[in-house]
C-alpha cells in the first residue's frame, strides 16, 4: 500500500504506550535488558524476556530495543562520540534519511527516545519508501542551517537509492544547500560507507555506530538546539532524568 502519511507524527496509541504511565515500566525495562545484553545474552531473547515480564505492547518492545544497548557497545560508541560543543570545522558524512527524518518525527509531535548510546531516535518507519510531509521543508533547513553552525567545511550527505522518492529529496536537498560544499549522493547502500568512513559521521544507526570511527549526533543536535519537541521520552538506564 502506498505511504499516505501527511506527517511522520505519533501513531495512535503513542499517548498511551510513551506517556507518563509508561515510563517507569519502560525503563525498567531497558535497565534488565542492559543487564541481559552486558552478560552476551541474545537480543532477541532477552528482548522477549523483558517485553513479557513488563507486559510491553510490540511497538514499545521497539522503542526498547531501538534505546538499548550493552554496557561495552554504550562505553565505545560514547568514547568515538563528539561532544555537542565541538564545532565540526571539517568534513562530516551524515546518514541523510536516519538524520532527516528524526528532525522530521520531532517537528511532527512524534515520539523521541533519548537513548543509552547519547542518541535521539523516533519512532517512524520508512519501509523502504519515502514520502515528503508536511515537515519536510523545514527539516531540510534546519539540516542546512546545522552545517552552516557547526562550521562544517564540507560534507557528504547520503541517501538509499532504493528507497522509492530518493532522487526527487536529492534534488529538494540540492537546492536548499545551494553552493555550500555540500554532495548528496544516492548510493546502495549507505550503511557500508559510513561504516568505513574516514572523516566523522552524523547518524543514529546503531549498526554503523558499532563499526564506524568518530561521530556526531547531528539529529539531537538540531532537535535539542531549536527544542522542535517536549515529546522525549528517557529511556536511558544510566541517566537521572529526562533530556
């Protein structure tokens, strides 16, 4: 079925699954599975061992397993991380859906998970299809506006050339970057790049995040900056309180 969505906003039921009510069992489910995934137990049991003794609904288990990492995995992603307050005066590779379209969820109302690795990630889901909504203008300039802040000299941006719609957000994105040193690329496959990048990244991909070298979490960034939403949820199990 084509994606019909206006906006990249909460589904239904998210007031109920993310709201306040919610959020003492979600943590605590993030703290056990911690504990599980520190001590080499497989995800996807230990997932199910945790969704079921917190009677968590199946899109709660993905926020939980999407804000959830080991203690190893949290501890070197966060030592290759770059603080919010080091500017990026160089070159930067960004992972332009993963980084689009959170600032998208966020502009939307959506949910925002602060997660155990210091990253913000939502809730959406592309399915292999991408599809402009109502926030997508200004999620490109805030995106543009971040380059020109952070001092960045030039940068990569990458896009899934299979994502249905891809080259018609390349050309959206080629015209609000105008002549900044900027390429966006349509490439296979991003994930493999960025990965072996030798410059610093920008996405929230945890897969990458585990092989690739230093990164930055632009999508925080620029949600946090311009406070898009007070929708974030803390799933962090080593932090206080809310972020």
């Amino acid at each position: 079925m084509p994606d019909q969505r206006k906006h990249r906003g909460p589904a239904p039921k998210d007031e109920e699954f993310f709201g306040s009510n919610a959020h003492s069992s979600l943590r605590a489910a993030c703290t056990d599975l911690t504990w599980l995934l520190t001590r080499g137990y497989p995800i996807d049991a230990s997932l199910a061992l945790v969704g079921n003794q917190y009677a968590l609904v199946q899109r709660q288990r993905v926020a939980v397993r999407r804000a959830t990492c080991s203690e190893q995995e949290r501890s070197s992603r966060r030592e290759r991380e770059l603080g919010p307050g080091k500017r990026l005066r160089g070159s930067l590779w960004i992972d332009g859906y993963n980084v689009l379209t959170s600032i998208e969820a966020a502009l939307a109302g959506g949910v925002i998970l602060a997660c155990a690795d210091g990253t913000y990630r939502d809730m959406a889901s592309m399915h292999g299809s991408w599809r402009r909504v109502a926030e997508t203008d200004r999620a490109i300039a805030l995106l543009v506006d971040a380059i020109d802040e952070l001092g960045i000299s030039e940068a990569i941006l990458y896009l899934d050339q299979p994502v249905s719609n891809s080259a018609r957000l390349r050309t959206m994105l080629v015209t609000a970057l105008g002549d900044r040193a900027v390429e966006v690329a349509l490439v296979p496959d991003p994930d493999v790049i960025l990965a072996q990048a030798p410059v610093p990244i920008a996405t929230a991909d945890s897969g990458i995040l585990d092989r690739c070298g230093s990164w930055f979490s632009l999508a925080q960034f620029v949600i946090a900056r311009h406070a898009l939403t007070d929708w974030i949820v803390d799933l962090d199990p080593f932090s206080t309180g809310s972020r």
